[in-house]
C-alpha cells in the first residue's frame, strides 16, 4: 500500500501545473527520459500538468546531476548504491548520482534512468514508499522492462490531491 510522508506535505490546493528546471549538469539526452516520466504522472493523475522552464528561479522542481557532497545534506556515494534522491513537497529538488551507470532504456548492468525519475517525482508529489511489489515507489528498483506506474502509485496521488 502507498503511503505519505510525515505530516503529508503537499503541493498547495489549486497548484496543478507545476514547472521543472534542468541545471547545466544534465546530460542533454537525460531530459526526453526526465519529459516521459513526468508525462507519464500527467496521464494518470489527470491532475498535474507539467512542462520545462528555462527560468530556474521561478521553477517549482529543480534537476540536476552530481557526485559526492553536493551541499544539500545527502551526500552521493559512488556507483551503486544511492541512485538518486528526491525531497518531499514543496522542496522540489531531484538529484541523480553522476557516477552511476546511466542508461536510456533497460539495459544490463546499468539502471534506467526513467524509471528513477518516475520514483523520484513520486516523492517530489508527496508519495513516500509503497509496500506493493510492483509499484513504482516499492523501495526496490526493479530490473528489465522500463516500468510503468501502478494502480497503487496511482491511487496514492489520488489520495493526497
Ligand atoms: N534513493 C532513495 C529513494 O529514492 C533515497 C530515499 C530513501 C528517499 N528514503 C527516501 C527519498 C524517502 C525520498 C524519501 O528511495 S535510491 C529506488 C528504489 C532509489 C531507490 O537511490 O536508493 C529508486 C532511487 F525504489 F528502486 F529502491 C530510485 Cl526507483
Ligand atoms: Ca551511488
Ligand atoms: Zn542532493
Ligand atoms: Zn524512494
């Protein structure tokens, strides 16, 4: 079953459209995985919207690529490991760990980066681990096919919003 985070923060009543940001440490072929992963939250919400902004200041989420300490707390730890994190609402920062094996799409031995961007604009939407095998904020990362949400994530974000 999903479940919130302590106090279940939120995006605030009425904010349905929200921006990202992608900082100059983005891979360029990072982003259409980033674009599919937040389309793919638009769909079945039926709620959120979402869309690019060059505007870093204005933006309501925030994604960057780093290593090691990166000045928020949450240092990254080499390949394996921490793959990537999320802050809950309405922080939206979403750092991936730029020594991890990257792929666009599943491939052995490396992890695919849509499928943790769609777990990690899960927390940045207020969901935290689901106990649900299958569902994309189970705490394990699931390997081979590019996963997609599941009834569970889905009925998690209908709940909070
Ligand atoms: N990163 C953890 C995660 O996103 C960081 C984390 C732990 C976290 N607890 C949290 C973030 C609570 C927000 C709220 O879960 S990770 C997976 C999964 C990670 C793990 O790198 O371990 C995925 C990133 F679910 F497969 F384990 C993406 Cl999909
Ligand atoms: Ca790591
Ligand atoms: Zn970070
Ligand atoms: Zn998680």
């Amino acid at each position: 079953h999903y479940s919130f985070f302590q106090g279940s923060p939120r995006w605030p009543v009425g904010k349905t459209h929200l921006t990202y940001w992608f900082d100059d440490t983005t891979p360029s072929n990072a982003k259409p995985a980033f674009v599919r992963a937040f389309d793919k939250w638009a769909s079945v919400t039926q709620y959120f919207t979402f869309s690019e902004t060059q505007d870093s200041q204005s933006s309501d989420i925030k994604i960057g690529f780093a290593s090691g300490d990166h000045g928020d707390g949450n240092p990254f730890d080499g390949p394996g490991s921490t793959l990537a994190h999320a802050f809950a609402p309405t922080d939206g920062r979403l750092h991936c760990d730029a020594e991890e094996s990257w792929s666009i799409g599943a491939l052995a031995n490396y992890t695919d980066l849509e499928t943790v961007a769609l777990h990690e604009i899960g927390h940045l939407l207020g969901l935290d681990h689901s106990s649900v095998a299958d569902a994309i904020m189970y705490p394990t990362i699931p390997t081979g096919a590019v996963k997609d949400l599941h009834d569970d994530d889905v009925q998690g974000i209908k709940a909070l919003y």
